[in-house]
C-alpha cells in the first residue's frame, strides 16, 4: 500500500532529483556475491567511521533534513543516502537500494538503507558496523521507498523477531 514519503525526503528530491528517480529498467534485486558483499560491508564501515553524527538541528538548524553529508556531519538518514549513492558508484542498482524509516530498539524513529538481495533483505545502519538480514535488527519497519514509482510503500509496523518487549 502507497503512503507518504518523509516531508524532508520530499524537500531533498527536489535538490537532487538524480537521487530519487525510479529506473524500472533496473533490477529490484541484487544477486548477493561474494564481491557485492564485501563492497556492501566496505561501504557501511568506510561512512559510519566517516561522518560524525550530528543532529539536523545543530547542522542546519531545522528538526528535519535529509542530505548527503559531503561537509562530514549528518544524521541517520544522511549516512545512508551517502551509502547509497556510493554504492551506485560501484554498480549496484539504485531500485534495489531503498532508503526505510523503522523504530529503533530505543523507540525513536530511525532511517536504514535496505538492500533488496536475491538472499533476502540487508539493512546498513549508522548504528552498528554490521550488515544485517532485516528480520534480526530488532527494528519494527514503518516504511520504505517504493521500486515502481516515487511513492513509498507502508511496510504496516512489520516487527523483526529479535524485538523484545519493553520494560
């Protein structure tokens, strides 16, 4: 079911439309080889360790942006987007790579990069150095960028397994 994008992802598209276009002639899936895999985790470790996590507020003084970090500081969503879009640099297809919002373990609303792969669905995340199957995040899934169109699909508070209750 279609929902509506973040507002700040709206806002962003319109800066760099490059960034947000669908090409439907790009697969949805990626095959998972041992290369493609190293690059994905190269990738991960390579923007986590350089970007320094800083809020929207105290970078652009407004609650939400979502924008490449190229000055070295951003938050979730930017890490991914930069994740992202080397990623597409090394030849992995954009429709395959879908920015998502979940609810983290803390409860607060976060952004991952899911990468949609012939062996299942891998989520990097700024929050650990690991690339990991989505059902062993720990994260309830809210919703992610569709592969059809512009529109972002609802992933109806899918819950990872590994979620436990709240104490």
């Amino acid at each position: 079911k279609t929902t509506k994008p973040v507002p700040a992802w709206t806002e962003f598209c319109q800066r760099d439309l490059s960034e947000c276009l669908v090409d439907r002639s790009e697969p949805t899936t990626i095959t998972l080889t041992k290369q493609t895999w190293n690059t994905i985790l190269e990738v991960n470790r390579r923007v986590n360790g350089a970007i320094a996590p800083q809020s929207d507020y105290d970078h652009w003084r407004v609650l939400d942006r979502w924008d490449i970090p190229e000055d070295g500081y951003g938050d979730c969503e930017d890490f991914q987007l930069l994740k992202r879009k080397l990623l597409a640099e090394e030849g992995l297809p954009r429709r395959a790579m879908r920015m998502t919002v979940v609810i983290d373990g803390r409860g607060d609303g976060h952004a991952v990069l899911m990468i949609r792969t012939d062996r299942g669905d891998l989520i990097l995340d700024n929050q650990r150095n690991a690339v990991l199957p989505w059902d062993r995040t720990g994260y309830t899934f809210v919703k992610r960028e569709g592969q059809e169109t512009t529109h972002w699909v609802s992933l109806g508070g899918l819950v990872s397994p590994t979620t436990t209750a709240k104490k």
